[in-house]
C-alpha cells in the first residue's frame, strides 16, 4: 500500500510540474509582413460556447476575457479595430483534452504472502489548451498561430489576470516589429 502511494504521490507530482513548464508553441507565414497590416476585427464566431459539457472551463465569461485580452494584444502591436474594412481577423480557440488514466491498486495480505485485493483505480485528467491566431481577412488564411497548455478552471477573480498573461505570452511570438503605445497611456482629448 505504502508502495502505491509513493508511485501515485510521484506521477501527481509529475503531472503538476508538466502543466507548470508549459511552453509557447507556435508558426507563422515567413513570408508575410505583419507591418504592412493596420486593422483587424474579432472573430465573432469565438465568442460562442462550443465544450457545452464542460461549462466550468468553456462558458461566455471566459470567452469574453480570452476576446479582450487579444484585443489588448492586438492593440499592442499597432493594429487598430475597423469592422467595415479589417485586414486581418484575430481569435481564438479553447480545445479539451480528456485523458483517463488507471492505477492498480494492490492491498498485500502478508498472511498469505500473495496479493489479495486488486482493484482499478480510474483517474480523468482534463488539459486545456488555448489558441489565439491571426488570419488574413480576405483570403481567410491564417498567417499566425499560438498556443499554450492552460488552466481554465480557476475563479473568477484570479481567471482575468491568469488569462491576460497567457495571452500576452502567445502574443509575444507575434512578428509585428512596429508596436502601439501602451494600453495604459491614456490619450487626453
């Protein structure tokens, strides 16, 4: 038994230090300049809930959060906001990954020297993965991608800031070299 706990305790160990080092992944077109590129739109379609089975990770606040937060980044890189005549259009995607995994647990009878008592154990692991591109609005091809291994489930209060910094993070791969003003300088009018 005690052996049992010592090899769950290690692979929960395992997993949280595989979430924790998650890494940006991501592509562009390496022939397109992002300069040339001034306005987007969002991709109204991300805002609608697609896991409805799993509300507590994919709902419309989330969607709305992850949505400003590449509104800011795209701000950041010098792209501005036109509906009637965007250039590029920004969004997102949220996948799920399910993952079942089982343990053998093995109570040994030291009476009888043989392993009395086998049992499955199932444990199921969600990983979430978040998605932010870039496409070219007229041809709908996707000039950038990037994406990252996250953690959907937190709550309300620590969810904006937790996705504001995954965004960030995707956006900092971004191959605009011309960027905007900060988001926190204020034009006075």
């Amino acid at each position: 038994m005690k052996a049992y706990s010592f090899i769950s305790g290690f692979l929960l160990l395992l997993l949280f230090n595989c979430a924790a080092t998650s890494e940006v992944i991501f592509d562009y077109n390496l022939d397109v300049d992002f300069n040339q590129y001034d306005t987007y739109v969002l991709c109204i379609e991300d805002f609608s809930v697609q896991h409805l089975d799993n509300p507590r990770i994919d709902n419309e606040t989330t969607r709305q959060l992850i949505a400003d937060a590449v509104a800011i980044e795209m701000e950041n890189k010098a792209h501005r906001t036109n509906v009637f005549e965007p250039q590029l259009q920004a969004g997102f995607r949220i996948l799920i990954r399910e993952e079942t995994v089982q343990f053998k647990n093995c109570e040994h009878s030291k009476e009888l020297e043989y392993w009395e008592n086998c049992k499955l154990h199932e444990e199921t692991y969600e990983q979430e993965s978040l998605i932010v591109y870039v496409a070219d609005f007229k041809t709908s091809k996707v000039l950038w991608h990037a994406s990252i291994v996250c953690d959907l489930s937190k709550s309300k209060k620590k969810l904006k800031p937790y996705i504001n910094t995954l965004v960030k993070d995707l956006f900092a791969t971004y191959p605009k070299t011309q960027v905007g003003r900060h988001p926190d300088a204020k034009k006075e009018i």
